[in-house]
C-alpha cells in the first residue's frame, strides 16, 4: 500500500491502509488475484512476457547456484547468494528504462543482469581479479556498494543532477532491511524528500542482516519509516514479480512525473546465506526456512502459467537450455580470469598521480623482489 502524509499523497495511486498485508498479485499457490492499486500498472503485461519474467527467474537462479558452486570449488573468493529473492530484483530491474540509473548493494546480481551486464562482467570483482567488473556507463548501473548503505547517498546525488539537468530520468537504489538502520540511508532520504529528488529507495526486506532477524531492529513494518521523512512508501511481496514490477512502475511514473521520492519495502527471504562465509544454520530456524521455501518466487509463477495452460514443455524446455548456457558460460569465464600482475593493484587507485601510493608501490615492488628466482 502507498503510504504518505496527506498532503504527499498523490490521490492517484493513494491506497487503503493495510499496514501489516504485503501487497500481492500472485499468491504462492498461483493464484492471480486483484489489487485496485496494482492492476493498471501491469496491464500490458501478457503470457509472452510472464514467460520471459519466468526465464529471467530461473536463469538467475541458475547463475547463482553455479557462481556458489565455484566459490565453494575455491574458484571465487566469495559469492553473495540471492537465492530466494528473485522476484524482487527481477520484477524491480524489468521496470526500467534504459537511461535510469540503479545503484546497488552487493546482493543485486539479478539487476546486474537484467541491466544488460555480462555473464563474465559479474565474476572479477568475487574472483579478486580486478576492484569491479563493469563500466557503469554502458550499462546504466553503478558497481556494487560493499559499505552498507553508501549506494543511497550516491543515488540521492545523482537523482538531484537528474533534476538540475532538467530530466526525466530516475534514479533507483537497493539496500537490505539491515541497511535502513545505517546512518546514510536516513541521510540519504531526509536529503531525497527535502530536495524532492527522482529517486526510488528500494529495500529488499530479507529478514535477515546477517545474522540479527529484523524484528529486533524494526517493531513495525520497514515501509512505515519512510513517510516521517516526507517519503510515500509501499509495501509489497517480494517474492512476487508481477507485484514487485507495478509497485516499481508505480514509483518511476511519480518520480518522472515531479512526485519526488518513494520508498518500497519488498517482503522477501534470504533462503541462503549472508555470504558464502556465513553458515545460516548457526542462527536460522529451519521451521521458518520451510515456510519461506513455500513462497519460492519461481515456484508460484511456474504454478500461475500453468494454470493457465501457459507452462507448456516447450516452455520448460527452452528456459532449462537458458539457464544450462548461463552456468556454462559463468563457469568458463570463472576459470579463464586472467591472473593480475600483483602491482596493478595500485593502478586507478587516483586518477592523478599520489606520492603516498607510488612509494607503496615502489616498497612493495622491493618486497617482490626479494622473492624472484626462489620458484626456480
């Protein structure tokens, strides 16, 4: 639901106070059902692209067991799994256009892709190859934030150039419910509603920051902080993807149209860990990992099409071959890296040349040398 102070509201996309009931349009079980707020958002989306919605599911999914998989394999350094929590950044990331601009944690790797970023592009920074992987530019998405919540100050700087330069570009941020706690997330929105800036702060409520449970940090739902800073937010399922994409929609258009900011809050689960050097069995029921499994995002919109007599074999098929040749090119990208020259790691540490990291250099240069010829 579109919470605000009243005279924030836009009476357009104003909606009935349901402070505990996540917004939905697709239940767990596949079901479609109505959402008076929701429903002109997603109009236009027919089968053919529910279909596509279901591929970009599994595909990411599939991207990611395998990218586990290889960090485990001691391939990668570490990995940041977002089993469970698809359909928020898929649903969300769809919504875009081309010249918004996302800047994310370090969780978002479904975003990344549907951002248009590579399948090689997502590995160098987790293989510790390279300090990023991607150039922001060409793909309209900022490289991952590891300091929590630093990306929502970033995007409330650049939604303020949107507006100085006059357009209707939107910039969007993701963080964790853990990061709401952070200073400069609630920084970034008393800066966002004061300046009435076009930016979309979207929390994926995953239950879990690390490994304290939300409740301890929150006593009422997430989405209920923003509108003291001047900031309607909504409430959605997560784990929905056609909900997550029209309460996007719904933030784009006010944003584009001079509304300001809005905060969404997508109710979801981490169904795996914080990292792959966190063990979630040390503080996760498993009681409640078994309730959130029945919500799976793929599993609810495999359950929809079929209903309607949409997820054929052919279908299944297709997307299973998708997800096949993402895991393939993942892993061949993995173990091709390159391996860096170790003095490169001072390299585009400063654009302009600093003493303080020439004479690093130079003393770890010495340090090198001590060394040379002892393999041989």
């Amino acid at each position: 639901m579109l919470r605000s102070l009243d005279h924030l509201t836009d009476p357009a996309i104003a909606a009935e106070s349901r402070p505990d009931r996540p917004m939905q349009l697709i239940t767990a079980g596949g079901k479609r059902v109505s959402d008076p707020v929701l429903d002109p958002w997603v109009d236009d989306v027919d089968e053919a692209q529910m279909a596509r919605l279901y591929e970009d599911l599994v595909v990411v999914r599939r991207i990611d067991r395998e990218a586990t998989a290889l960090q485990r394999q001691g391939e990668l350094g570490l990995w940041p799994p977002l089993l469970g929590q698809e359909a928020a950044q898929i649903g969300s990331a769809r919504a875009l256009r081309s010249d918004d601009f996302v800047f994310t944690s370090f969780r978002e790797n479904a975003v990344a892709y549907c951002r248009g970023v590579s399948i090689p592009e997502l590995l160098p920074v987790w293989r510790g190859t390279a300090p990023s992987g991607w150039n922001p530019y060409d793909v309209g998405m900022a490289t991952p934030a590891v300091i929590i919540g630093a990306q929502t100050l970033h995007a409330t700087g650049y939604a303020l150039g949107c507006s100085i330069d006059g357009v209707d570009s939107v910039a969007v941020t993701y963080f964790g419910d853990g990061a709401t706690s952070q200073g400069d997330v609630n920084e970034a929105m008393v800066f966002a509603a004061s300046l009435h800036v076009p930016v979309v702060f979207f929390c994926q409520n995953n239950q879990w920051a690390i490994s304290e449970p939300v409740g301890l940090q929150a006593t009422r739902p997430i989405a209920e902080r923003a509108p003291a800073f001047g900031i309607p937010s909504l409430r959605v399922d997560g784990n929905d993807v056609l909900a997550v994409m029209a309460a996007t929609r719904i933030a784009l258009d006010r944003a584009r149209s001079g509304g300001g900011p809005t905060f969404i809050e997508a109710v979801t689960y981490r169904m795996g860990p914080h990292t792959t050097s966190d063990d979630p069995t040390r503080y996760v029921d498993p009681a409640e990992r078994e309730r959130w499994a029945a919500k799976d995002p793929i599993d609810r919109v495999e359950k929809y099409l079929d209903s309607r007599g949409l997820f054929t074999e052919e279908l299944r098929a297709s997307t299973e071959r998708a997800a096949d040749a993402a895991a393939a090119e993942l892993r061949r990208a993995c173990l091709a890296l390159p391996q860096p020259e170790p003095l490169t790691v001072f390299d585009h540490v400063y654009v302009e040349p600093h003493s303080w990291i020439e004479r690093q250099k130079s003393q770890y240069a010495a340090y090198l040398a001590m060394y040379e010829g002892e393999a041989e």
